[in-house]
C-alpha cells in the first residue's frame, strides 16, 4: 500500500461526528498554551462538510473554559465525559460551540490525527448549541447543511 492509500483512508474518516487532533495557530484564533510557542494541538469534531467537501466545519474541544469569556461563551459549551471517551484521557472536555471553525478538508487529511467519534447525543446536542450561538451566522450554518 503507497503512503497517498492512507490519505484516501483518511479522508473517508472525515464524517459528522469525527474527532480528530491537529497543530493549530493563531491564524485559526488558537492561541498558544505557552508564551514563545507558535501553536498549539487541539482536539475537534466535525459538524459538517461543504457540499463539494473542500471545507470542514469543526467546533473546538477544551480541556477548561476561558473563565475571562466565560460570560458570553459559556452557554455554548457541550460537556464530554471520560466515562465515553477513552481519548478524553480521564477529564471531562468541552465542545466549544460558540464558534464554527472552518478547515480545508486537505490540510484535515495531511495534518490532522483520527483519534475517534463522539456518539449521535453528543454530536446533536453540539450542533444545536452551535446553531443557537451569536457568531455561527446563518450563512455559515447553511454552508455546512446545518439550516432547519
């Protein structure tokens, strides 16, 4: 099997309700964990593609909520237990639902490690907080079918 096999694996992988881990930078709007580094591995579930799949529609998973945000984000926040997730390594996790990230589904499939999938309820209730927060426009919901 050739190394561009895996990619095409890979790529099948990149389904609703995947998560997946990826270096990310402040260009992303992730910001470094500590002073003089440039970025940061980050946890994320796919909520959707773009219907010719070029673009990936992720919301962020956190170890801990930005307690100086915590007043507009918070509500937008999706608790995870260890109890489900193995990859969780023993904490409870926060889907971050207050902001849609958008990804080119390429740099998912060069870039980004397959660590598992997080169950229908989860993945529901997710995307219903992502459709009710302030940030996650109409248009941006629509470009990943997330519209009623």
């Amino acid at each position: 099997m050739e190394l561009g096999d895996f990619a095409e694996f890979k790529a099948l992988a990149i389904e609703v309700g995947s998560v997946f881990k990826m270096t990310m930078y402040p260009a992303d709007k992730v910001t470094p964990k500590r002073q003089g580094d440039s970025s940061r591995d980050k946890y994320f579930v796919v909520i959707g593609k773009t219907e010719d799949a070029v673009v990936v529609g992720s919301l962020l998973i956190n170890t801990n909520i930005n307690s100086r945000l915590f007043h507009i984000i918070g509500p937008y926040q999706h608790c995870l237990s260890p109890a489900t997730y193995g990859f969780l390594n023993g904490k409870e996790r926060y889907v971050s639902c207050y902001e849609i990230k958008k990804f080119p589904t390429e740099r998912v499939i060069e870039k980004a490690e397959y660590i598992g999938v997080i169950s229908q309820e989860d993945l529901d209730a997710a995307i219903e907080l992502a459709k009710m927060s302030p940030i996650n426009d109409r248009r941006t919901l629509k470009m990943f079918n997330l519209t009623d």
